[in-house]
C-alpha cells in the first residue's frame, strides 16, 4: 500500500503540472514549490531553535491561529516556520506577521520529506486538524522530532480504521501526541491502540472568541444595514445563491441581504449580479450615498467576513449543498442565527447547535423561505436561537491553553 501512496503522490503533481496550464489556483500551486529548496535554504536560519506549523489551507490556518500567537508570545526567541498545501491558504497569509517564515509544503514524496526536514531542523512539528503527510511523518520519527496534531477529529468510517488502511493507522502511532476536539475521536484512536490522546476541543472557538472580541468596523457596511433585518450569506456557492436569490427577489418586507461568496473572482461576482433582480452593489464599488439605494450588497473581496457577522440578523454559511458547511462558528460567536443546508452531519459544532435550537438546517428554496419569515416574525424564537449560539461559542473555549502547555514541555530551558 505504500507503495500505491508514492505513485499516487507522484501521479498528482503529474496531473497538478496539467492543470497548471488551464487553472489559476494550480498554477499558483506549482510556482510557489518552483526552486522552493533553493528559497528554503537561502531563507531558513540555524541560529535559533524552529517549531515547524503546518496547515492544509486558510480554514486551516485560522483553526490554528490561536495556538501560534499564545506560542510567539510565550516563546518570542523560537523562530515559527509556517507552511501550506493550498494556494488559498498560502496567498492569503503570505505575509502573516506571525510566522519568521512561510512557505508552500513541497510535495510529500520520500526524497522532498527528508531534504526538507534535513534542512529545517525543526525542534517541534505541530500539524492541524487533519493533513496526514506519511514520508514527513516517517521522517520526522526517523529524526526523532516531535509531531503533535491539533484540534484533530476522526470518524469511524476514516480509512484509518478500514482494513486496507491499517498501513496508514501505524503511521499514527508513531505521532507524539494527538490533541481531538470529542471524546468520540479519543474513543477511536484509543481503540486502534493509540493512547497518546486528549480530549482539549477545537481551538476554531478561541479564534472566533478573539474576533468577536477584536472585532473590525465597517462604517458602509453600518450604514447598508441601518435599522434593516439583515440576511448574511457567508461562504456561498452557486447552489446556496439560488435558493437565497429567490428569497431576495420576493422583496420580503425591508429585509436586505450581504453576499459574501466563497470565491470572489470578476466572472464569479459578475454570474451572481445578473441573477439579481433587485438593486444591488459591489462593496468595492460603494459609497455613502449609493448604499443606501441598495438591497442587496456584495461582498467582492476576502479576508474581512469574519468581523461582517456582527452586522447580521440572521447568518447563511454555505457548502451545505456540496461537500460541506464552512465556518460557522464566526456568525454563532456573535450571537447569531446561522442556517445551512443538508450536508453538515461532519461538523460537531453544526450538528449540537441543530440540536440545541441555535442553527438550522434546510433543503429546498420552500423550507429557507419558511424558516427566514418565520425568525423575523418571532421575536422571541429569534432573541433565543441568538443567545444559544452566542453560549455555545462561549463555553467551547479553551483549547488553547490546553495545547500550549503541553507544547511548552518541549522547551523547558525557555
């Protein structure tokens, strides 16, 4: 089965390479590898001790985020060596001031892991949630370096607990510590014979706290809304558009609506603008006097949805309808509704606040227009699904502290 993995590593950057003539988002995933060990080595200083955080994409990222400022913060001389897999992740924090250094991960075959590794040297790799590199993690075993997982979650029908897949679950073993956000995850793993587990949650509900805390204004944005019921549509796709298009353009009372779309590229704003048969704007394009004319507002660019939360009534996060829900912890932290469709089993935090009255979850254009009128007429069924969204976030929090002190007996002269 190793075998198998190699080639199929090695097929992928094959097909990746391909790709790379027609699709954007792999071309940026093979330039940022191209001579990455030249930059590495040019980049990386032996002078100080490194822990090496690694993360898939963006999602990723802000999941460990937490744990990488409360570790610069109580270990300032320890340099941090950031990678990512995905251009997403990688574009968008490039420049993060949190790390000494940033990079693409090279491709995990055999020979990239180990030069990699011989040339980082990290004292520590911490790797989030779910990226399972196998000739990194052989590697850094063979080194003798510490791995630790991070706000990891497994389910039982994971390949790890397959047959065919009890190859994969050694590599497992050899991990130095896994911190899982339930007690199902602990379950798992103990069962394969892993004991090196705690139970410390997910590290997403320190990050939401934060912004919650932290949170950015946007004075426009305040001023679209006004005294307006507002409908947030956060991280949406073509499919969670339809059904809330349909809803806009049935001009329901003075509700307005935010779109802010997963991907925000010219053409990908430009197909949603045209199905909109009510006034809408670009948040790029806005001023104080045009917002006001606007029902519908969209939000062209990335890195501030976050902090748009709070100006919501009530949140739609999408990917309900695809392989999955995204965030949607950073509309709950703000004591918001949040709505999703049918694909959000996966997701602890979707499935307890359905159960708790705090999220909802619909299927078709009849059940979200149903749900939305029904919220905005019930005052009292509103104000409550608010507050238990806003507890539940609050009473998640916690991980962080739990990890960093695990972490911090790695470094007990520091």
């Amino acid at each position: 089965m190793y075998f198998f993995y190699n080639l199929f590593i090695h097929l992928y950057q094959v097909l990746i390479k391909i790709s790379s003539l027609f699709k954007p988002k792999a071309r940026l995933w093979c330039i940022g590898r191209r001579d990455i060990f030249y930059h590495l080595s040019r980049t990386i200083q032996k002078d100080q001790p490194i822990v090496w955080f690694h993360c898939a994409s963006l999602g990723e990222f802000e999941q460990g985020r937490p744990v990488i400022e409360a570790f610069r913060k109580q270990f300032p001389d320890i340099r941090i060596l950031l990678t990512f897999f995905s251009p997403s992740g990688y574009e968008i924090r490039k420049n993060y001031p949190g790390a000494d250094y940033i990079f693409y991960l090279p491709a995990d075959t055999g020979k990239n892991a180990s030069r990699f590794i011989r040339l980082v040297k990290p004292s520590l790799a911490v790797f989030i949630k779910y990226e399972y590199w196998f000739n990194y993690m052989r590697v850094l075993k063979s080194e003798n370096i510490p791995l630790v997982y991070i706000s990891a979650i497994f389910r039982p029908g994971q390949r790890f607990f397959r047959p065919w897949g009890k190859w994969q679950l050694s590599r497992l073993k050899t991990v130095s510590h896994f911190f899982v956000q339930n007690d199902e995850s602990a379950q798992l793993l103990k069962k394969a014979g892993i004991n090196q587990v705690t139970v410390s949650g997910d590290t997403r509900f320190d990050r939401v706290l934060s912004i919650s805390k932290l949170k950015k204004d946007f004075p426009l944005i305040a001023r679209f809304c006004e005294n307006n019921p507002i409908l947030l549509a956060g991280s949406t796709w073509p499919p969670d558009e339809e059904l809330i298009i349909s809803l806009a353009n049935e001009k329901m009372t003075d509700l307005k609506v935010i779109f802010a779309p997963h991907e925000v590229h010219p053409e990908r704003i430009k197909s949603l603008i045209k199905k909109i048969k009510l006034s809408s704007l670009k948040f790029s394009e806005a001023s104080p006097e045009n917002i006001l004319q606007a029902q519908v507002l969209i939000i062209d660019s990335i890195g501030i949805l976050s902090h748009l939360y709070q100006y919501a009534t009530i949140a739609y996060i999408g990917g309900g309808f695809g392989t999955g829900i995204h965030n949607i912890l950073e509309a709950a932290t703000f004591g918001k509704p949040v709505i999703f469709g049918p694909n959000y089993h996966k997701f602890q935090e979707a499935v307890d606040l359905v159960n708790l009255g705090g999220a909802f979850s619909i299927r078709t254009e009849t059940e979200l227009h149903q749900l939305i009128k029904h919220l905005l007429t019930n005052k009292i069924q509103l104000q409550k699904s608010s507050e238990t969204a806003s507890r539940y976030v609050s009473e998640k929090g916690g991980a962080t502290d739990i990890i960093l002190t695990f972490l911090a007996k790695y470094f007990p002269e520091h």
